[in-house]
C-alpha cells in the first residue's frame, strides 16, 4: 500500500470496535473476590443464626403434656415434673441472637452496596429475604413476650 492510500479495511475495523465497545467499561475482575462473597455468606450465616433460635425457643418453652395423660396424672403425680413457664435466661439469649442476626443483614447490604458501581451489579436478593425473616421473627418476638421485654 502507497503513503498516500487511504485503509478502508482498518478504519472499518476500528469502527466496529469502537461500536461494540460503546458505553460499556471492560471489566477487569478476573474472579470474585471476598467483598462479593460477604453478602453470601452473611445471608448463609444468618440463617444458621434463625436456626439456632428456633432450637433456643423450642428448649425455652413449657414443656407440652403427652395428651396420653390423664389430668389428675398431670396435676396431682408428684413423680411426673413438667414445666410450666417459660425458661427467660434462654428467651434472652433468642432475643439477642435475633438482634445480631439484623446486624448482620445490615452489614450484607453494606457489603452488597460497595460493588453497587457497574450496571451489571446486582443486589444478593438473599439478603432482603433473610433481612425480612429476621425482621419478622423479631415482631413476632416481641409480640409473643412483651411482657418479657417491658
């Protein structure tokens, strides 16, 4: 090709680059790093935590009476012991484990909003789902033992 030839191959491939490329920024996050997995593992770890106050409140609560027994069994056999009330000291520790499982969530969704940048960055929808389970475990706590708490 002479000096004074114009390329119209090369133009046309610098043109379909630049076109393919339009708007979008490369991405150069080769693989997901620990700021990407938080969210996960967080929403993983938080429902353990729901798990572990279920098994809390299932040791806290009275003892339920085999329907087998007959009421004056229950009510006037000095051998057969069953609790009636609620075990408070585990109560508490559900209650706090239920705070510290919104912490959590709380620190998910911080941990999803710092890779918020991209268009293509998506928020863990695990986390909102678990943020809400907690959060309705947590009404439904205080519904159940208000006057437990004040």
């Amino acid at each position: 090709m002479r000096d004074n030839e114009f390329n119209y191959e090369h133009l046309k491939r610098v043109m379909d680059k630049e076109d393919n490329n339009k708007g979008e920024r490369r991405n150069r996050r080769k693989k997901r790093d620990i700021v990407t997995k938080m969210p996960t593992i967080l929403a993983l770890a938080v429902w353990v935590i729901l798990f572990a106050v279920w098994a809390v409140l299932e040791q806290a609560a009275p003892d339920r009476i085999p329907r087998w027994l007959s009421f004056f069994e229950v009510n006037f056999d000095a051998t057969i012991a069953y609790r009636t009330r609620w075990d408070y000291s585990l109560v508490n520790v559900a209650l706090m484990l239920l705070i510290a499982s919104i912490g959590i969530c709380a620190t998910a969704f911080v941990f999803s909003r710092f890779r918020m940048r991209r268009k293509t960055d998506k928020h863990r929808g695990s986390v909102f789902f678990v943020g809400g389970i907690a959060i309705i475990a947590l009404i439904a706590f205080f519904i159940q033992f208000w006057y437990f708490i004040f």
